[in-house]
C-alpha cells in the first residue's frame, strides 16, 4: 500500500516532488522563474494536450524559458478555472496508444488566467504587453467570424459589428488581436499571432482577418501590421476527447492522482509551422515540431484525410446505431468505406507531401481511429458539420470532378451526411444535430441539391449531370435496402 498525504495526492506546486517519486513524469524547469512570453486564446482540451504538451517539452529541455498566460474570449467554467487556479496551473495529460499502452506527464507551462468577460482590462494588457512575443489561438473555424465562401470577415456578425463601432471592450478575438495591435504599433512592437486551428492556410486567413478589420477601426495600423507583423500558417494534429467524469475517476483509480482538469487524447501528435524570415516564435524543431517553407502539403493531407474522414465516417456510423468512433472504425463495412475507397478517392486530389507516405499514412488514421482507450464520440465529430465539411470533403470534390477523377465514394459520403440532417435514423429516432447552420440546412434536407447549395459546394458542381445522377443513384439504394446495404453494394 502506497503511504502519503492525501494532499500530495493533488496536483499542485507542493505535490510535484511526491508525484514524481511515484514515476509520473513532471516538470525539470524551475515554474517560479517563469515568466510569460507567450499569450494564447482558446484553452480548451487540444490546446492543452498539444501546444502545451510541445512547449512543456520545449522547457523541459532548455531550450526556451518562457510560459504561457492564457486567455478565454467566451465565458469559461468557473468551476474549471478555480480548480486550474488551485491546482496552480498544473494538469495531467494521458496519452494512450492503440495498444493501449499509456503515458501520464504533467503540463506546466501556464503562469496565468483572464478570461474577457469577467477581466477584459488584464486581458487587453497582456496582449499589449511587450513581454508578449507570441500570439497563438486555438478557437475553433468560428471563432474568426470568417466567410470562407466570399473570403472576408463576416462584416453582419453582431459582435464584430459590436466591436468596429462600441468603444467598450472587444467581443471577438479579431477585435481583441486589433485593439492589442494598435496599443504596440504606439511603441513599434511587433508580436507574431499564430493560428493553431483546423483551417486551410490559417494564418494567411488570420491575417486577411485582422488588416479588413484594422483598415476599417484602425487604419493607420495596417501597413505596419503588414510589413512587421507575421501570421505563420501551422497544421496541428492530435485526436482528444473532451474529459468527463470518468477520466478524473479513472485518475484516481489507477494513479492515485487527483486532478479536476486532466487531458486524454491519443500518444500520436504532429504539428507543423511555416518558417519565415520575420516569424518569432521559439524552436519547437526541438520539441519534435517540423519547421519548413510550406505548409500547404501537410495541412490539405490532414484537413482531407483526417478531419474529412472523421466527417464521412461519423454520419452514417450514427445513424447505423454506432456512438464511439472506435466502434464505427472497426465495423467492417464503414472500416472498408472510408480506408478503401473515400481515403484513395481524397487522397487523388493532394499535393506531393515531402516524405510522406500517403497509404502508410492512411493505414495509421485507421488505427488510430480504432483506438478503443480514446473514447472518442460520434458527435463530436459530427458537430458543426457544415464548417468542417466544406474545406475537408467539398473542396476535393470540386477539384476531383473537375480534373476528371472517380469521386463516387466521396459524392456517397456528401449524400450520407445530407441524411443525417433529415433529422431521422433507420429506426426513426431523431439525429442531435449541432450546426450553425442547422435551421437553414434541416429545412431543405429533403432536397439534397438545394442542402449542397446551402452548404457552399459550387454551382458548377451542382449543376453537372454525373453528380446529379450519383446523387439520386444513393438516394435511390439508401431509400430501398438502408444505410449499411447502401454502403456495401458501393463496395
């Protein structure tokens, strides 16, 4: 029987020396003498167990010495964040492989809080703040009030609209980006603001972003933010669920660990952030990141294949009765769907990645989708679909028919999710749809063309009579033998 304090059973600055004797890896570098360098937006569970896990990394090998003050531009869990603040900043992350082998580390990189609602004054100083030298953000597609279709802010947002023309403080991320920018353009203090979300040329998109917004409340600004501010783009890839009370339990249980903000996600992780002349950012080559000219290959390899997968995979998986994506990776018929036929159709429409092996890689994404000790869920990868389709699936699909290139299984996969926005499964329950688009989408899901419009595929596309006639051929067999039938006489 292990003998300690219970108090040394929680995480926390007083507990890292007890913690580290039990063989849980925790941090070498000194947390008092850390200082913030770096402000990111967004603390959810992927910023957590990526970003974090790399600059942890990153300072456990000392080769930076610089921590991380977060902030929240949407309201936060209080709960949360008071346990955050308790455990003073320290969480646990577990990784578990396919084979269910397990790493349990603990991430210490964060030295502060703020969230917009509640302390908008700390969050615009640190910002601004010249100690500040990256900006990084993790807020989801929608967080950027974005619109991909016409390639501009979404000039209509009422918060974007709130923070052009209120003087209070700023809604949105690009306002607050704004604001802090034109506080350091008064003492010429550039910062590099680097995207780590799941969006085709993040920060080529960040930076359109930022100067429409600049050009219209801040003007004098914008040349200087073009020439001095750098907006790296970055492709970021490890699969985390969100926690639940079962991971906390599971802690306590095999680890004897109390941690109210603990992280799982799978062992595999991959980020890779575009060079440039004036990108200031520390050398995470030495955390295992890879640093090139280019990022485009590897973003559209993951973005496609990865995100568009989960996508194809989740909607007919759900409505099949499956709710763990592991379960609907392993289920034979959906398995041979994806790897053999929707992968390789995707996969036709990409760019050479240096030194990847495309198939190599495809077969990974299957297992690591099958990895059962993720508990990952349908839905998650289901939500927001209508984002996450158009760059993953409508894209490809696009360039595929219009280089001439078979796209049955990808069109099948389209017709699939239009399905699951009738809003009924085969047994006639209802689908939880979660999509900003729901309400337009769901009241034209009975006419699939008109659904495909909505959903921003191109008109060339949808007016081309092989996809029309590909599309009614689905229905057709969807409507007469079910879901599972359907798919496997596409085999």
């Amino acid at each position: 029987m292990l003998l300690y304090d219970k108090q040394e059973m929680i995480i926390s600055d007083r507990s890292l020396d007890s913690l580290k004797k039990k063989g849980i890896s925790v941090p070498s570098y000194d947390r008092g003498a850390l200082k913030h360098s770096i402000v990111h937006i967004g603390m959810g569970h992927f910023h957590r167990s990526h970003f974090l896990t790399y600059l942890d990394m990153l300072l456990r090998s000392g080769a930076y010495d610089g921590g991380v003050f977060e902030v929240d531009i949407i309201p936060s869990d209080r709960a949360f964040i008071d346990a955050f603040r308790e455990q003073d900043y320290l969480y646990s992350v577990l990784s578990i492989s396919p084979d269910g082998t397990e790493e349990l580390r603990i991430n210490g990189p964060v030295v502060g809080y703020a969230n917009l609602s509640d302390d908008p004054g700390t969050v615009s100083r640190v910002l601004s703040s010249p100690d500040t030298k990256l900006i990084t953000l993790t807020i989801t597609e929608k967080g950027y009030c974005y619109r991909d279709d016409v390639g501009s802010i979404d000039w209509d947002n009422p918060r974007i609209i709130h923070d052009l023309e209120s003087s209070d403080p700023p809604e949105t991320a690009i306002g607050c980006l704004s604001k802090a920018l034109s506080e350091r353009y008064k003492e010429k203090c550039p910062v590099t603001i680097m995207s780590c979300d799941n969006v085709p040329e993040n920060g080529k998109m960040l930076r359109a972003c930022i100067l429409q917004f600049c050009r219209r409340k801040y003007p004098d600004i914008a040349s200087w933010i073009e020439e001095c501010i750098a907006f790296p783009c970055t492709m970021v890839d490890r699969i985390t669920p969100g926690t639940g009370p079962d991971d906390i339990s599971r802690l306590k249980a095999e680890y004897d660990l109390e941690d109210s903000c603990p992280v799982h996600c799978e062992s595999f992780m991959q980020w890779v952030i575009e060079d440039s002349a004036c990108t200031a950012i520390p050398d995470f080559s030495k955390a295992g990141a890879l640093v090139v000219k280019d990022v485009r290959p590897y973003e559209l390899m993951k973005i496609r294949l990865l995100n568009g997968s989960h996508s194809a995979l989740s909607y007919p998986s759900y409505m099949m009765g499956h709710r763990m994506v592991h379960e609907a990776a392993m289920d034979p018929v959906v398995r041979e769907f994806i790897r053999d036929y929707y992968m390789p159709e995707i996969a036709a429409t990409l760019p050479e990645v240096p030194g990847v092996d495309i198939p190599a890689y495809e077969d990974d994404l299957i297992s690591r989708f099958s990895n059962q000790y993720i508990a990952d869920t349908l839905l998650r990868l289901a939500s927001d679909g209508s984002k996450k389709i158009s760059n993953a699936i409508l894209r490809p699909l696009e360039e595929g028919m219009a280089s001439g290139l078979p796209m049955d299984h990808v069109i099948m996969a389209l017709v699939l999710w239009n399905q699951f926005y009738i809003h009924l499964d085969e047994n006639g329950n209802h689908m939880p749809i979660d999509d900003p688009k729901c309400k337009e989408l769901i009241a034209v899901a009975s006419d699939p063309i008109a659904f495909f419009r909505i959903a921003g595929l191109s008109e060339k596309v949808l007016s081309y009579g092989g996809f029309i006639s590909k599309v009614k051929t689905c229905l057709s067999v969807i409507g007469r033998k079910g879901i599972r039938c359907a798919i496997a006489e596409s085999l």
